[in-house]
C-alpha cells in the first residue's frame, strides 16, 4: 500500500536510528535524525563497547534495506564458542550447523558506516543537537545546547525514539498517565579490554571462534576485529571478593590477570592499560509499555527494551523491530496509527521473551558451560537434534539461526529444559548418553508434552 511521504525526526543516530532512517528514506519519507553526540565518524572510540554478532534476524534487516554486502565486508564469521576452562586445553562448541554462524562486528566500524548509507540514501543528520523536549501530540521537538538556554523548535509528522536505554523520547512518554516503566540493573559491570594482534597482523587466537574464559560468577570474552585484533569485555562484579572495587592498582590487575586468565597473560600489559583507561560500565534491562504515543512517537530499539548482552541479540532485536514496523507501513500505508498499535502489541511480547532468554544465558556462559553436567546434557541434546531435526530445535537456534519469534523460542526452550531434567536422571548417562533407550525416553517425553498450537 502507497504512503504519503511525511517529515520524519530519527532521535539518536545508532545503529538502530542509522538503519530505520535507510528504511525510511527507501519509502520516499523526508528523515532527520537528532543527535546529542557529535559525529562518531570524527572522534575515537569510546572505550565501552562489546563487539556485536550480527545473526539471522540482523542480516535480514540489512538485506531488506539492500545493505547487506555492505556489511558483511565489515565482518568476520564464528562458528563455535572456544571454551578456556581452567587448567584443560581449550575446547570448542559448534553453534549450530556445519555452515551456521553469528558474525563478529565492531560497533563503532558498523555505526560508521551505517551513517555512511544513511547519508547516501537522503538522511540529513543533526548531530551535537540535543533533544530537550518532545511534544508528543504534535510531534514537535525542541533542541538546544544546554537545558536552561535558548531553544530550537522544529515540527515533524512523526518522531522515532531510537536514542538508547536512556532515551530522552521515552523520558517523555514515563510522565503521561498509565505508562509502565521498570530497569534492572545487574551486580556485574563490564569494561572493554583489546588483544593486539601478531606482529605481522594475525590474530593470536582462532579468528572464527567466539573465546570465553567463564569463571563462576564472572567472565572474559574475545571477539576477532579484520585488523587482527580481539576486543575482549571483562564482566565482573561492582563489589565483593573479585570484584572491580577490589582492582585499584596495576599491581592488582597483573595478579588478577595471571590468577584467572593464565592463557592472556603474554598480553598483560596491554590489558592492565586497557583496563585503568576505559570505563566501568553497567548492564540494564528496561521494559516499559506502551512504545507508541498515537500516531505521532513511536520507541524503537533500546529505548523501548534494553537488554544485557549475554544472547549478542540487542542490535538484531532492534533491527527486527524495524523490519517489523516498515513491514506495517507497507502493509497500512497511511494508517499510522494502525501501524504503531500493532508495532508495539506485536514486538512486546517478544522483546520481554529476548531480555529473560538474555539474563538466563549469562549464567550459562558463565557457569555452566564449564559444568560437565551440563556438557553432557548439551552433547545428548546435539545427538537428539541431529536424529530428529524436525522434533528438537536448540533454544540457541532458535533466536541466532532463525527468525521465530523470540516469545516461542523461550517457550519451546523452558519445555526442553523440562525434558532434559527428566532425561539427566536416568542412570549410568555418562556411558550410554547415544543409547537408543536415551533418545526413546526423549521421544516418550515428548509425546507427553505436546507442542501447544500454533507452535
């Protein structure tokens, strides 16, 4: 169905905000986007960041917006989690299929480049503008460089909340009667580390493996950059025992180091530097309802679900809530308002389903994954899933590899995991883990949980 092109704002020129203002440039609608920072293509980075791993859901936004090879220069494939266990050699866990695989991007390389697109594709960016205000029944926005200074109004037809966990849009929208808000924040904060790469530019670990050290109550992780490099993310608790409160001198970072990541030490230095120079950063999860304010402001990404980033799925749900709502506006045309109420009753559920499935897997990859309960149950699963591929569909593979809803995936996975508990008491598992009365009490299990419909 036609639309009639309408004056866009884009608040927050992410990822997110950079992709939909493609979309909405694609469909003949005039789009600025609004953005506090200045232009992330004339600083340096940050410092705090978590590299991404683009899969099904994300690739099939950029492909619908005709971006995807563009991207995929940008990007290398892991094909198997490397597990660094303590004191065992390392080993490794496919993801899924012999040819799946979740891609590894640097954040800031990607926004780049997607500000890139979006100025080719007609996009007028607005950046070290910030948004004070927000009008919502008019969809007027007021910027200016300080809250207390003078003010710029500009009118829109609609205004995009794409502006992060902490959207200024949103902020706006939590002071109108019956709006539900809640953020979570977890104990365990993050900090952004680097490997440097070999001499001659290698990479000094398997580049088509997502690394982890899982330690308990805390982890390491490593994902390949083109250059040769790891951007590696420290996740470890504010306070306690080991902790972040506990590291006040590169003497105690060394020692942290060398006690629980023996295998990083050659890059000690460089670590011990990364790690007083960057910040400490928190981890939230926010849910609020509703996404959408008639049919003028609608909340997309982040500023509507902020996940932890346990299940690399943030960008690729942001990118589905894209290819969600520009799908409605093909579909309804100029009915906005019909376009944002089924956005939001659409995504919602899905978004809650992406945050527990994200909470849950930090405990997994942290702990469990070095379990050899667990292992065991993963192997016989595996065995199940390869016999009877149209009966077991992994959880993992559910959200990575496919594009089911997320709400399903959480569904089908708490009825395995029933399963499994059911499966892990029978005796002598360890030896007879591929044994047909294994996998017959799988199939008996099964039958006397049927799928409900529609699943």
């Amino acid at each position: 169905m036609s639309q009639k092109p309408k004056q866009v704002a884009i608040v927050g020129s992410g990822l997110v905000g950079s992709l939909l203002a493609i979309f909405l440039r694609k469909a003949g609608h005039a789009v600025t986007v609004f953005d506090r920072r200045p232009d992330i293509r004339t600083v340096e980075f940050s410092g705090r960041s978590i590299n991404l791993a683009m899969s099904n859901r994300g690739w099939k936004a950029l492909r619908q917006a005709g971006i995807e090879e563009e991207v995929r220069k940008l990007a290398i494939p892991l094909y198997q989690r490397a597990m660094h266990v303590s004191d065992e050699p390392v080993y490794y866990q496919k993801y899924g299929k012999e040819e799946e695989a979740i891609w590894s991007i640097s954040r800031g390389v990607l926004n780049r480049r997607m500000i890139d697109l979006a100025e080719a594709a007609g996009a007028s960016f607005r950046f070290s503008e910030k948004v004070w205000d927000v009008d919502l029944p008019t969809a007027r926005l007021f910027t200016g460089e300080t809250e207390k200074g003078e003010w710029e109004e500009y009118a829109f037809d609609h205004v995009f909340g794409c502006d992060g966990a902490f959207s200024r849009v949103r902020h706006k929208m939590q002071r109108r009667s019956r709006f539900d808000y809640s953020q979570d924040f977890i104990d365990v904060g993050y900090k952004e580390l680097t490997i440097p790469p070999n001499a001659d530019g290698s990479h000094k670990l398997d580049k088509h493996s997502f690394h982890i050290w899982p330690r308990g109550r805390f982890m390491f992780i490593a994902m390949p950059n083109l250059d040769g490099s790891f951007t590696c993310t420290l996740f470890l608790p504010f306070e306690g025992e080991v902790s972040f409160e506990k590291i006040q001198t590169r003497d105690d970072a060394r020692d942290f180091f060398r006690k629980y990541f023996p295998t990083v030490t050659p890059d000690i230095e460089n670590l011990t530097g990364d790690f007083f120079r960057n910040p400490t950063s928190a981890l939230v999860t926010i849910r609020c309802y509703p996404w959408t304010y008639w049919d003028k402001v609608a909340l997309v990404g982040d500023s509507a679900h902020a996940i932890v980033p346990f299940y690399g799925q943030g960008m690729n749900a942001g990118f589905e809530d894209i290819t969600v709502l520009t799908g409605l506006m093909q579909q309804h045309g100029g009915d906005w308002e019909r376009v944002f109420s089924e956005y939001q009753a659409r995504r919602k559920p899905n978004a809650d389903a992406i945050a527990e499935l994200s909470y849950r897997n930090f405990v997994e990859m942290s702990s469990r994954t070095a379990d050899p309960e667990f292992l065991l149950q993963k192997k016989i699963e595996r065995h199940f899933a390869n016999a009877y591929p149209d009966k077991w569909i992994p959880a993992y593979s559910r959200v990575t590899f496919s594009d089911r809803p997320y709400a399903e995936a959480l569904a089908m996975g708490d009825r395995q995991e029933a399963i499994m508990r059911e499966v892990m008491q029978m005796p002598d598992l360890e030896n007879r883990w591929d044994s047909p009365e294994v996998t017959n009490r799988i199939l008996e299990l099964l039958d006397q949980q049927p799928v409900a419909a529609g699943k």
